[in-house]
C-alpha cells in the first residue's frame, strides 16, 4: 500500500487567490498582479523554510508588495526646503483652475489643432501665441518644451554651421545639462567666445563679426552674479551692434518673469518686454519658474524668424502636449488682470508672502511638533528663502522655520520623508530646519495630522 503524500507546510496558491481576503485584493490589483505577489511571498517562505506559514501572514506580505508596486513614485509633498521654485520638487506649483484646465484637456478630445471657424486643421500655437503678444508687445510667439529648448531651436533655424558670439561672462550651466557651450554645439552653431569672464566691451563683439556670424547672442546671468571689476554690454547698445551689422540678437532671459517684480517688493528681473523695447529681435524664457505655469520654454519677437522656427522639423520634436498648453493658455490669462495676480498665481503669492504671515503658520505650528517630538528641542526661529531655479540668486527671503534639534538628523530626516505626504526640510547648524514659507494656511491642518512620529 502506497503511503500517503506528505501534506505542504504551506497553503496552495490556488487556495489563497479563493479566500476573502484574496477578493479584496483581485478587485483592487487584477488577478496577474496578486498571483504573482502571493506567488512570491509563497517562494520567499519556502526559501527561508519559515514554516508554517499561515494564509494570513502570506497575503498580508502579499499586499505590502502590491501596495508598494501600485503607489505612484511622484508624489505630493510639503516643501519646507526654504527654496520655492525647487527644481527638483517641480518648480512652479500652479494655479488650481490651471490644473483642472490641463486635467480637463487630458479627459477629452479638444481643439488643439482644430480650427473650429474654418472646419479644418488648426495650430496648437494659436491657444498661447495671442496672449504672449499681447502680454509682451510681441510680434510673434511660439513655444516649445522648456527653455533649452527654445534655444536650441533658435540657435539651430537661425545659425546651423555658423558662428555666434558670446561673452564668456555669460557661458553659463544652469540643472544637471543645460550649458550654453553645450546646447551651442547640439544646435550645430559654432561659439565664438568675446571679452573676458568679468569684463566684455562692445569692441569685443564688432571685432567678433565676420562673414561666419548668424546673430549675437546675450545670455542673462540668472544663478550667478560677478561682482567687483566687471564691465558688461546691455541690450540695448548690443541690439545696435547685431543691426549694424545686419544680423538678429538674440536674448536668453531663462527665469522669464513677465511683470516687475519690483512691484511687490522684490528684486527687478528682466522682462521679455524691456528686451523687446531695448531691440532684441528674439528672447526666450522658461513658463515654471517666475512666471509661474507649466514647464515650457516660451520664444517672443520678429514675426519672420518665427515663422522660420515654426517651418524647422525640430520644432515637432519640442512642440508642447495639449494639457501643458492649455495650463499655459490658463496662467497667461491671469496676466491680462494684474490687479489680482498676486492672489491667484501661487508661485507670485508665495514669493511676496510677508514675513508675520509666515511666522504666524510657523508659531500656530509649533504645539503640534513639540508633541510629536517630546524629546527633541523645537523652536520658531527667522531664517532665508531663497527664489530657486535659477531666479535672482543673490537675494533672500526673510521667513520663518520651526526648527528640531536634537541626536540624529539624517534619521528624523529620513522619518519625515517617509510620512504620507513627505515633509521635506533642511539640515544647518545642528537642527533640522522646516521653512514654512511654502506651507499656506490651508495646508496646515493636514501638515499636523500626519506628525505624530515620536522621533
């Protein structure tokens, strides 16, 4: 007689994809993901030989693993960095109406190239390039992905084989890539260097000019500032070099602000619009950083090397999707009202919050931390914000931090990082500092709901 199979330490797959828990988790993930998940934590078991192994153990691992396959990598989180346009945490937040606009554009078909007057085929240009006129004093505008875009595009329509000067003051690396010599050659212009790093003239660029030169180029310095002996050529007197000579200048602003933003108290940036009235012919600037919209790289100017832009292939490669546009089309909108453009446009309202505003968040805030972290020293102290992104990089922000003291930083760090919405700060002089400038009335209730950590 054939002796009996010995039974398996651990229950079959078969039988835990029927149990009631297993319903749960077939309803939330499909049956291919949740096999596979059991069938590991099945093979981890036998592996180790952790037996026995009850049903339950097994399809709570199983759904730890599901949980964390299925949560999105990019994720909402507190930016209390002290930096508000943080390129690495997506720069620009942007106006609510502008996220529905760009949501709303994703859920349906729309009229991105479709010219409803006419019946036919339209230009996805249209929906922004009216309001960059108007807004700027423009003769044309396009736009494509970002900013080192839209100069790879300007240098590749208008100096493909040809020569450009620049001054070396201005050869500037802004992110992990975008550097002018760089960009300069993927474009297939030639850089030709002028001046000095600190000190460039305007003889500096007539001696440059040649049967070689496409344009000059000007590259405003937005995350750097030389000081001390310097000499630079403005906009204005290089626009007359360039149209002396027959050729476009062309102005990199990069943080495009489309206001002053002396107005509200902050340091002046450069406008498209003072280029355009100082004779630039061309000038590109990003839309996440001062502006304040969705990534993209926005070109002003001569309507006839527009149209040159426009009719180069590469422009398709760089050409902005229909929910960035019509966030565009939504943030470019607010322009036309100044009078409430600090209130509705985040990125303006958080740069020009005043100190007490942040202070008192700050100061609201701080039972709450205190308990949470009985063992820690928590105190509001004044700090610095600074622009971010490359924007005015010399100036800061007066604010206000709740700051953790404390044995072990990196790890209280790492702790906050790791709540539901992670809470991102900053370690200096020995505490963990969480500047609450970019963290609005509105936000505080949740901030404190998810704290209690004991670290």
């Amino acid at each position: 007689m054939q002796a009996p199979a010995a039974r398996s330490p651990l229950p079959s797959l078969d039988a835990l994809l029927r149990s009631p828990e297993a319903a749960v988790l077939l309803g939330r993930f499909g049956r291919h993901a949740t096999a596979a998940a059991l069938r590991a934590a099945l093979t981890a078991r036998r592996t180790a030989r952790a037996f026995p192994a009850p049903a339950a153990g097994i399809l709570d691992a199983a759904a730890d693993a599901l949980a964390r396959q299925f949560a999105a990598s990019q994720r909402p989180v507190f930016n209390l960095t002290g930096t508000v346009l943080h390129t690495n945490l997506g720069r620009a937040a942007l106006p609510p109406e502008a996220a529905e606009a760009a949501a709303e554009a994703l859920r349906s078909a729309t009229t991105l190239e479709f010219d409803l007057a006419t019946g036919r085929r339209g230009e996805r240009d249209a929906h922004i390039a009216p309001l960059l006129c108007q807004i700027t004093g423009a003769e044309a505008a396009t736009v494509v992905n970002n900013n080192a875009a839209a100069v790879l595009l300007v240098l590749n329509t208008l100096a493909l084989g040809k020569q450009v000067p620049v001054s070396r003051g201005e050869l500037i690396e802004i992110g992990g890539a975008f550097r002018i010599p760089d960009i300069m050659a993927r474009a297939g212009a030639v850089l030709r260097e002028v001046g000095t790093t600190n000190r460039t003239h305007a003889r500096d660029y007539q001696a440059a000019i040649g049967p070689e030169t496409a344009l000059l180029m000007r590259v405003h310095p937005s995350n750097y500032a030389i000081t001390g002996f310097t000499a630079a050529v403005g906009t204005a007197e290089l626009a007359g070099i360039a149209h002396a000579a027959g050729l476009p200048l062309v102005e990199d602003l990069g943080s495009g602000s489309l206001v002053d933003l002396a107005a509200w108290g902050l340091p002046h940036e450069p406008t498209p619009q003072e280029s355009l009235a100082a004779g630039a012919d061309l000038v590109t600037f990003s839309g996440d950083k001062l502006l304040g919209g969705p990534q993209a790289g926005l070109i002003v100017g001569s309507a006839n090397v527009i149209r040159r832009m426009n009719a180069n292939p590469m422009k398709r490669a760089l050409r902005l999707d229909k929910a960035r546009l019509a966030a565009l089309e939504h943030v470019l909108r607010l322009y036309l009202d100044p009078d409430r453009l600090r209130d509705r446009l985040p990125a303006l309202r958080l740069l020009t919050r005043p100190y007490a505003d942040i202070r008192a968040t700050a100061e609201r805030l701080l039972p709450g931390l205190r308990d949470a972290f009985l063992d820690r020293p928590v105190a509001v102290e004044p700090c610095r914000s600074q622009i971010g992104s490359g924007a005015l990089p010399l100036d800061r922000l007066p604010s206000a931090a709740l700051t953790i003291g404390g044995n072990s930083l990196e790890n209280l760090a790492t702790t906050l990082r790791a709540r539901p919405r992670p809470v991102l700060g900053r370690i200096a002089t020995g505490r963990l500092w969480l500047d609450c400038r970019c963290l609005e009335p509105d936000q505080e209730a949740s901030f404190l709901a998810q704290l209690p950590v004991r670290g």
